[in-house]
C-alpha cells in the first residue's frame, strides 16, 4: 500500500495528536514522544513537523513493521 | 545472534577475522585486543550463555551478520554528534557507544531528540561503564577498533550499510507499566530535578519523593505514542532538595511512577519477542541486572553488555535493547 501524499492531513493530524493510531515501528513512536509536545508547543510547527513524520515514513518502508503500519493510515 | 563471551586469546582469534563486531570488556582488556572492523566500551557486567556474570578478564563480541557491510568509525565529540543520525547511510545503521558521564553523555541524552534527522535511520547502541567498586577511580572507556585510539570523552560511532533486500529493525522490551499514581510533570528538562508538578501542582519533588516513601528502583514511566520510555532515579539530595536521573527528564512529558514487577524474569520473559533468531545485537540495563538480582540467572536465550545506560534512538533506562536484522 502507498503512503498518503505528503501534503495529506492524515500527517498532521497524528502529529498534533488529533489521530491515535497504534503504531509498531518503534522510530515512529519515539519520534512522536517529542514531535507531539513541539506542536503542543507550538502548533505553527505542525507542517514542518508533519514532513518529518512523512519522511520517516519514506525512508523506512521496507521495513515489515512499517508496512504493517502504513496499513492503518487512513 | 553471534555473540558470546570469551577469553582474551580466544576474542583475539575472532578480532583477527573479516567480520564486522561490537565488543565490551573491562578496562583492564579491552585495550589488549588486535585492530579491525569494530567499536568497544569498558564494562565487566554482561549477559552471557550462562547467565548474568560480572567478570573483568573475559570480553564479550558480537559479530554482526555478513549482510552488515562496515562504512566508517568516527569519535564523536558533543558537538559533533549532532550530526550522527545525518551520517547513517541509507538503508543502513549506526552502532554508538558513548562513555559514561561525560559532556557528550548528557549532551546527547537531553538534545538527541533536535539533532537533524532524529530518529529518521536506525541507532542503536549503549552507555560505558566500569565495575561499580572502580567508579571512582577507573573512567569508562571507548575504543576504535580501526585505530586502538581510546577516548575517555568522546562517542564511538560505526556506521553500516545493509546489503540489498535486507532490513534492520530495532525493538525494546520494557518490563515496567505506568503505575495508577500520580502524574508527575517537570517544568524544564535534564537530569535533575527540584520542582515537579504533580497532578498539575507544584511541589519539591525532593520532598514528594520522601513524603510519599517512593521507592526509587522502579523508574518513572511516560507513553511515547505507545512505547513505555523510564527515567531511572539515580539520587534523593533531602539537604539539597534535588532529584538526580540516570536519563533526563522532559518539560512537556507526563509521567507515572511504574508499578511493582513481582516476577522480573517472568515478566522478562513474556515481553521478549518470540522468533529471537533476527536478533543480531542487544544490551541490558545494569539497573535491571542489580535490582532483579541477575548475576546467575538467565532471562533468556538473547545475551549482550549490562550496561550504563541503552541506546535505540535515543538514551533509554531499564530497558533491554534489540536490534534485528531480516531479509525483505
């Protein structure tokens, strides 16, 4: 399955903490732990921070935990 | 996993080879071994085929699989680390180890979370030590294999590459829940603390901790999106009214103290992951293998370091750390 375009929602609603999705890749929930505090912070950063959620994605998609997670983005 | 815990002639051998390995041994070895392809930090405490052991005079190695292809070794000063999730290839990954108490220590476990590129490729890796009688008079170590250079202040980083239609993947396992406490909340970060808000009320929490006879073996616990990361308490200054930590604590993170574990190897057991054979490196935490009692004991087929403090990502507590390796 592919990744929602990067300028989809879905992005920036899992980073303000809108969407709950129960990830497996353990990067995606460490990096989580610290991004959803940034835009708490700061909900300006959300986009850039949303890119950020996106490329950690991208770069890791040969991974059987990712595959499985981009299974639950939607 | 190849990994095992060996003595010097025998770890001599197994440096000589091609391969690609992690190695931790006592200070009093480590500087003994033959150049090559890997990284190594002092510590005498391991997890071996035999279960906990303290020993100073054997050297544990992980040989990494042949689907690892070596990149590069570079110190890593406090500044320069800022750079080290940048520096991993793609489709790759970086093995750190990082001495003790020292400025890059602490400036990576408070500032890892804003370096470029966190969390983006996979680190993995842990903290020196020393034997806990030596603290005070033996400095943890690091070494590159590459060079026999030694640093007592700086971070060894090895990157990798993965050969085609390979995978790595890095896992923790955890054994501590948040509690049903109090939610506790710190109004700046790092490894100490005065004040602390608990329940959203501010108090020293110096003074909470005494007052509610806290017992400081079982960490403080926050939910990263569904992984449980601990905060390990190091000290209770009552003079000082300060708190110390074994990793920071985060202005902006909720934490709970964790619950009891009744059965640490139990508990151990049923977290751990059921197919063990992709794992291709760990590391324990020495909070565990002192609390649980763990000289002796055996948690599991998965052996690795007992360590100062673990590395996926970023600085973990009391928490075992995996890295697995697979074929797409």
């Amino acid at each position: 399955m592919a990744l929602p375009n990067v300028n989809s929602p879905i992005w920036t609603d899992i980073v303000s903490g809108k969407k709950e999705v129960g990830f497996e890749f353990l990067a995606v929930k460490i990096f989580l732990g610290t991004a959803r505090i940034q835009v708490k912070n700061d909900p300006g950063k959300a986009a850039a921070v949303a890119k950020e959620l996106y490329a950690l994605f991208e770069k890791n998609q040969s991974l059987p935990s990712v595959q499985k997670d981009v299974l639950k983005l939607k | 996993m190849q990994s095992k815990l060996m003595n010097l002639e025998e770890a001599k051998k197994v440096l000589s080879g091609s391969g690609v390995y992690m190695v931790a041994a006592d200070n009093k070895v480590i500087n003994q071994l033959p150049k090559g392809n890997w990284i190594g930090g002092t510590i005498p405490y391991f997890m071996a085929s035999e279960g906990g052991v303290i020993d100073q005079n054997r050297v544990f190695i992980t040989e990494l699989p042949s689907s690892v292809q070596f990149k590069d070794i570079r110190f890593c000063d406090e500044g320069s680390i800022a750079s080290v999730y940048q520096k991993i290839p793609q489709n790759g990954l970086g093995m750190i180890i990082i001495p003790a108490l020292t400025s890059t220590h602490l400036s990576f476990a408070v500032n890892a979370r804003n370096y470029k590129e966190f969390a983006q490729r996979p680190l993995v890796g842990w903290i020196a030590g020393a034997h806990l009688n030596e603290l005070s008079t033996v400095k943890p170590k690091v070494i590159n294999g590459l060079t026999g250079e030694v640093s007592e202040s700086k971070a060894i980083v090895m990157n990798l590459a993965l050969a085609a239609n390979y995978y790595c993947d890095v896992g923790i396992v955890n054994i501590f829940d948040q509690g049903s406490g109090d939610t506790l909340e710190f109004p700046e970060s790092g490894f100490e603390a005065s004040h602390v808000l608990v329940n959203g009320k501010q108090e020293n929490f110096a003074d909470y901790v005494v007052k509610n006879k806290i017992n400081i073996k079982l960490p403080l616990v926050a939910d990263y999106a569904g992984a449980k990361i601990n905060v390990s308490f190091q000290n209770i200054d009552e003079k000082a009214r300060k708190v110390s930590f074994y990793a920071p604590v985060f202005q902006g993170v909720s934490y709970r103290q964790a619950g009891n574990v009744a059965d640490y190897i139990g508990r151990f057991s049923n977290e751990l992951p059921k197919d063990s054979s992709q794992i291709a490196f760990s590391c324990n935490c020495i909070l565990n293998f002192l609390y649980s009692e763990l000289e002796g004991k055996k948690t599991s087929t998965i052996t690795g370091p007992i360590t100062f403090g673990e590395i996926a990502y970023q600085l973990l507590n009391q928490t075992m750390v995996y890295l697995t390796i697979g074929k797409s």
